[in-house]
C-alpha cells in the first residue's frame, strides 16, 4: 500500500487515540484488514466479519525483525486498534523520545486495547494467516415470514412504515445469525446470563408506541415489541453497586453506549425484537434495538452482544466520548458543554 493510499484511507476513516505521548492519528487495524481479507475492498461490506469469526492470524512486522500477531476476533471492528501514522498532527517521530531503540516511523500500533508488547512501530508489513480454505458466510437471519404482516396503525396513531424510517449506521448492516446468537449479561451481577434469541422471545412481551428522535433533526413513530430489561435485570441479580448498563454491539464490541441503571428501572425499558410488529429486520439492529424512550437516537444501541453491569459512571459510548451529551435527553443539548 503507498503512502498517498494510506492517507486516503484515513481522510474518509479518521480513528485516533490519546496518551503520554499525545494524539495519534490514523486507521483502525480492522479497516486495513478489510482491504484485503476478500474481493470487496469498499462500502460497509469491505470487512469480511464472517471470515474474521474463524480467528484467523494478523502478523504486523516491523523493519527491525519485531512482529506481533494478532487475533482477527480481538481486531474485529475493533476501533482500539489502531495503525498511527501522524502524532500530533506531524509524521511519526523515527523512534521513542525516550527509548531510541523503539522504532516509530512510518507507522505504529496504539490504542486503549492496545499492550505494550503489541505496540508494533516501523511497521513494514502485514499479513493474514491461517485463513479458512474456503470464505464462510454466516447463516442468513431469517427475513420476516408471509404470517407477518406490518402494522400501520397502534393505539389510534398512524405508525411510519419501515421502508420510510430513518435509519443510521457505523460500519454498515452488521449480520447477526440468529441460530448461535447469544447475549452475555455479565458484569456486576451475581448471576451471569448467556441468552439464545428463543430466551428472549420467552420473556413477557411488551408493545410500545413510541417516536425514535434522531439528533440530526428527523423522527418517526413506531410500535415496539419486546421483554423489559428489568425482567433480564432481575433474573441477573444485578449487584447493588452497578450504576450503568453498558451495551456492546458486534460494530462498537468496547461499548457502544451505556444508559443509567435508574432510568431504566423506572422507565421500564424495553428491547425491541420487532418493528411494527415485524421480526426487526438486519438493517434495524436484529436481534434486536434498545428503546431508550425519550432519548437521542443514538442511545438505541442495535446489534447488542453482550449487556454489561457496571459502577463506572465515567464510561463515554462511541458517540458520547465525541462531544454528544451522554444524557442524551430529547430537547436537550446535543453536545456536552466545551464539546
């Protein structure tokens, strides 16, 4: 890959990451991975999610003989991991400040998931090993059946049909198989949960009217079905000292957002598995997208894996360390104050 195609990556996809050192600025190992993994080297489709499952090898070789090999499930859209090739708005220094034998430039491995060991600098070359003889796709998710049929009207207010709702994405449509589907409840409970989409279908089933304010300025309104956390909650035996729910999608699996233990509890708040009382589809978060009534859209986190309980009221989401306000409050502010 040339320089000037590197930088091209990072002006549509710019990741970056804070330390000692500074702010490093570059792509996410995943995005270069997802170049060259199969045919597709463009548009949401480019990394090969399927492939990445099988926990193929990522070697990253520094000029000086050094290597690192990483697991392709630890990299999955993994924005923690980063190639840098800029800090603090300049090219790579040729080494560590301080330790001269660390080689930096052109190119060095950082991020918050990032150990010492794997900080890989004057990278040369990357390789993918140990891939399947053959390209796996997943299962398809079972598209909703001739018995649904989509409902246009709930509790005597015109509901938005599908096709005309917005809809937003990070990396594209992530497809989720509902056969080996399995959500993790973990965290500050004393009672860890793995649940199959047949557990979540067996919880009580709630229906919701309710409007879905995208902080960019559009709405629509929908009927939302499906089992309250607080039934999830309760059958984890959440520890009194969690304070947050942290929701960990298979597009942000460090954390997408989180929302207050509290609020949920008060609120009733539901997971959505159908849409206007159809199977949510791919596109909308299957298995399923959290109902965060009264909220920004972006604290409706879609294609949840794993919900995790937790004490730490500082964690920002994907969007909310960005500047979004982590209330997240319809006609509230968007962004935090300074932001």
């Amino acid at each position: 890959m040339t320089e000037a195609k590197f930088q091209s990556g990072v002006s549509h996809h710019t990741d970056t990451c804070n330390d000692a050192s500074g702010t490093w600025t570059g792509l996410a190992l995943w995005r270069l991975v997802g170049w060259v993994d199969d045919g597709i080297q463009h548009g949401p489709g480019a990394f090969n999610d399927a492939l990445a499952d099988t926990s193929y090898s990522i070697k990253v070789s520094s000029s000086d003989g050094y290597y690192y090999i990483f697991d392709s499930v630890t990299v999955k859209r993994n924005d923690n991991i980063i190639v840098a090739n800029e800090l603090n708005g300049g090219p790579l220094p040729a080494a560590d400040p301080i330790n001269s034998t660390q080689l930096w430039y052109p190119l060095r491995i950082v991020g918050s998931s990032v150990q010492n060991g794997q900080q890989v600098g004057a990278i040369v070359k990357m390789e993918l090993l140990n891939l399947p003889t053959s390209t796996p796709v997943p299962s398809p998710t079972p598209t909703p059946t001739t018995s649904e049929v989509e409902a246009i009207e709930f509790q005597g207010t015109k509901l938005t049909p599908i096709k005309e709702q917005g809809n937003n994405a990070l990396a594209g449509t992530q497809i989720i198989d509902k056969n080996t589907y399995r959500l993790t409840v973990d965290g500050l409970v004393n009672h860890p949960l793995t649940l199959s989409y047949a557990d979540l279908l067996a919880y009580p089933q709630e229906s919701w009217l309710m409007d879905l304010d995208c902080v960019e300025g559009w709405n629509f309104t929908a009927k939302w079905t499906g089992p309250e956390l607080n039934s999830i909650f309760n059958d984890a035996k959440v520890k009194l000292e969690a304070k947050i729910a942290i929701f960990h999608t298979a597009d942000v699996p460090t954390g997408y957002s989180s929302l207050d233990l509290n609020y949920i509890r008060d609120n009733n708040i539901i997971i959505a598995l159908k849409l206007n009382d159809v199977t949510l589809p791919p596109d909308r978060g299957f298995p399923f997208q959290v109902v965060a009534e009264s909220k920004y859209g972006y604290k409706w986190a879609k294609w949840v894996t794993r919900i995790e309980l937790s004490s730490d009221t500082s964690f920002r989401g994907y969007w909310e360390s960005r500047g979004y306000n982590n209330n997240a409050d319809v006609n509230g502010p968007a962004y935090d104050s300074g932001s």
